[in-house]
C-alpha cells in the first residue's frame, strides 16, 4: 500500500496524535488571551454575561462597540492581505487542496479579530477561530515533516481541524465526521480514521489537563420516547429548520444591510454597538451563549424570558455575523436550538402533553437548529450526544436534525 494512494497507514496514524495534542492547547491558549481581556476590562475572568453589569449600563453599547471597531481594523488588514496574495484564508481551502498552506498572517489577523469581537461581547462563536488556528499549527507541523513520509499538508490540516473543533466541544467523533463531511465525503473512510484519532487525543490531553466532565448538564436525565415525546420531536425538528431558515435569512439581510458601511472597522463598530443596544434589555445575548445554555438545561428562565431572549438571540447574532465579525455559528445556534426546544415543550406540557423532563428538549432543540445552519445532521446528532452523555437522546436526535436538515 502506497502512502501517496491511500490516507490511512501508519505514518498518518501516529502524527495524528502530536498533532492532536497541539490543537488542543492553542484552543486553550486562545481561551486564556479571551479570559485575560475579561480581567483587563472587568478585572474578573468571567462570562462577558455576568461581567459586563461591573460597567453602568451606558457603556454597554460603548464597549461593545469598540471592540467592534478594533476587530473592524484586525480584519481590514486581514482581507487587504488576502486581495494582494489572492487567496482565502479557510483552512478548507488546503484540505480540498486548493491551497497548499495555511496563510499564517490572515489567520493570526483574523484570529485577533475575533477575539476583539468576542472579548467584547459579540454574539459570535469561539469555534470558527479556534479551528482555524488549530489548522494553521497543524499546517506549520506538516511543512517540518519530512518528504520522505509522503504525508500531505491537506491531511495533517485535516485532523488539526478535528482535533481543534474536538477541544472545544469535547466531541471527538463528531468533530472528525464534521471535518469528513464537508471536505472529503463521508465516504472516504480511510481519512476519517486519522481524524478521529486527532479529536481523541485533543479530548485526552484536555481531560489531562482538567477539563473532564460533560459539556451540558443532562447526563442523569432520561428521556422516554412515547407517542407525546415523538410527536414532540417531530415539532420541535419541523420548527428548527424553520428557525435554521430564518437565522441565515437574518444574517444575508444582515450583511446587504452592513455592505453599506464601506469602513471594516466601522461597519464591526455599528454591529458591535448594535448588540450593546439589545444587551440593554438582557445581557444574555453577549458571547456565545455557552453558558446561557448551562442556565436554560437548568430551568432559570420562565416561558416569557426565554421566547424574549431566543428573538434578541438570533437578532443579536444576525447582527454580529452581518457586520463581518470573525467567529462561528455553531454554540449560538445551540443557543438558540435549546431555547426553541424548551420553549416548544414547555408549551407542549401546558397544553397537558405527558412530556416528562421538559428541559431534555433543550438538547433536541440544540442538535436540531444546529444541523439546520451547517447541514451536517450526523454531526449534530453526535455532537450532542457526546456534550450531554446521555444515549437515550439518540433516537429523538436522529429524528429531529434529519428533520430540520431536509426543511
């Protein structure tokens, strides 16, 4: 078997795991420079949820603005460099071998950008720059290798890739389906399994390192799957892809609305003054929503508090997304997900529906809309399921992201 033919030998298996290891810790470092900018700012190294209110409420929007404008300038320099070099910073470009290495400049750019964006509240994912960031250093240690191993770059990028996404999310299997499913085909077995190995041992080295526990709380809960449940599933997978729909609707709108703005710094400075404005009625919407979803799986919020914080969340979004700012989607569409199931099932018991723990459709909900916006429904499905360890959500999650997928 020719390492020039095939993806999976033993070369490729045992870079996997350095390679692994690496992502894992620049997805930590990238969270240690988020949590120093929210010691700087609010002298805590807290959500930006609970830390923006050591700051009167007239320079909420102020704040957030800022960091618009100052993401706003990180990005400008990003894309200037990407026109004269004419090419795309996405790490997909090198694994679909459209590139041969991960810009480093653009990447370190919009990774800057980002955690202005994010630092300052914007209601934007950490995944997208984590991602990319892991792809650039597996990118850096596929250029030392040796010629002699007949490796290419596009791979090592790959299971960077997984292996970033998996440290974020603790998701191994579905970090590496999610990288095989939009680059390679989830055909190609033989370059799935180096990225599995990846994710695995970017989950072990953060388990190492102390972060061992389930991301969501829903372990101990048990979901019964009867006809109320199921016919509860099918709604709440019918209704994701609608919202899935109208999130990205929101967005393009969004984006036509910001193309206006022709400065970066100040279309990022107007969207991040934008959000501010919404975190007036509930600083909820900042960030990403991780731990507003840890608040949701734990009943905090009655039935009008969570249908006004799903609108502000996907207004919030739209806005952060539509103004450029460099993040990703996923964890605010789990957010929103999981606020779309409860929401409907809440609903449902009050109609007297026999639902049980009606906080478990807070993960349907989540797996649901977030298959919707990525249209990977597999990865959703596993990504949720590991995040929450609990295998009695696998039938209602596969129900439920096929579902939202196809509308």
């Amino acid at each position: 078997m020719k390492a020039s033919k095939h993806a999976l030998n033993w070369t490729t298996l045992l870079i996997a795991i350095p390679v692994g290891c690496a992502a894992s810790l620049v997805t930590l470092a990238f969270r240690g420079v988020i949590e120093l900018i929210n010691h700087l700012l609010f002298a805590r190294s807290g959500e930006i949820t609970e830390s923006l209110h050591l700051w009167p409420w007239i320079f909420w929007p102020l704040l957030v603005g800022a960091g618009g404008v100052l993401a706003g300038y990180f990005l400008r320099y990003a894309v200037a460099i990407e026109q004269q070099q004419t090419v795309k910073t996405d790490y997909l470009e090198v694994i679909n071998a459209r590139l041969d290495a991960v810009p480093t400049r653009t990447s370190l750019f919009r990774a800057l950008s980002s955690i202005a964006s994010i630092g300052s509240g914007a209601s934007i994912g950490k995944e997208g720059p984590m991602v990319q960031l892991s792809a650039l250093c597996g990118s850096a240690i596929g250029r030392l290798l040796p010629a002699s191993l007949n490796l290419k770059n596009s791979d090592v990028v790959a299971m960077a890739a997984a292996a970033g996404l998996a440290s974020v999310y603790h998701a191994p299997l579905a970090s590496a389906i999610f990288v095989a499913e939009i680059a390679f085909g989830i055909s190609a077995l033989q370059r799935l399994i180096p990225l599995i190995i990846a994710s695995a041992t970017a989950v072990m080295t953060m388990w190492t390192l102390g972060f061992r526990s389930a991301l969501y709380p829903l372990a101990d809960a048990n979901f019964a799957m009867d006809l109320s449940s199921l016919l509860m599933t099918v709604v709440i997978g019918l209704s994701a892809g609608l919202a899935g729909w109208l999130l990205i609707k929101c967005i393009a709108r969004s984006k036509v609305l910001f193309s206006g703005i022709a400065s970066l710094p100040l279309r990022l400075g107007a969207g991040g003054f934008a959000v501010g404005l919404l975190a007036l009625i509930s600083t909820d919407i900042l960030g990403n929503g991780y731990e507003v979803i840890v608040k949701v799986m734990a009943g905090d919020y009655l039935l009008p508090g969570l249908l006004l914080l799903l609108v502000l969340k996907t207004l919030a979004t739209s806005l952060s997304v539509g103004s450029n700012a460099v993040g990703g989607l996923f964890t605010p569409s789990l957010l929103i997900g999981a606020l779309l199931g409860v929401i409907i099932a809440m609903i449902g018991a009050a109609l007297h529906l026999p639902l049980g723990n009606v906080l478990l459709y807070a993960a349907i909900g989540m797996a649901a809309v977030l298959a919707a916006v990525s249209q990977a429904p597999l990865m959703a499905m596993l990504m949720v399921l590991e995040m929450t360890l609990n295998s009695s959500l696998l039938f209602p999650l596969m129900i439920a992201t096929v579902l939202a997928s196809m509308v």
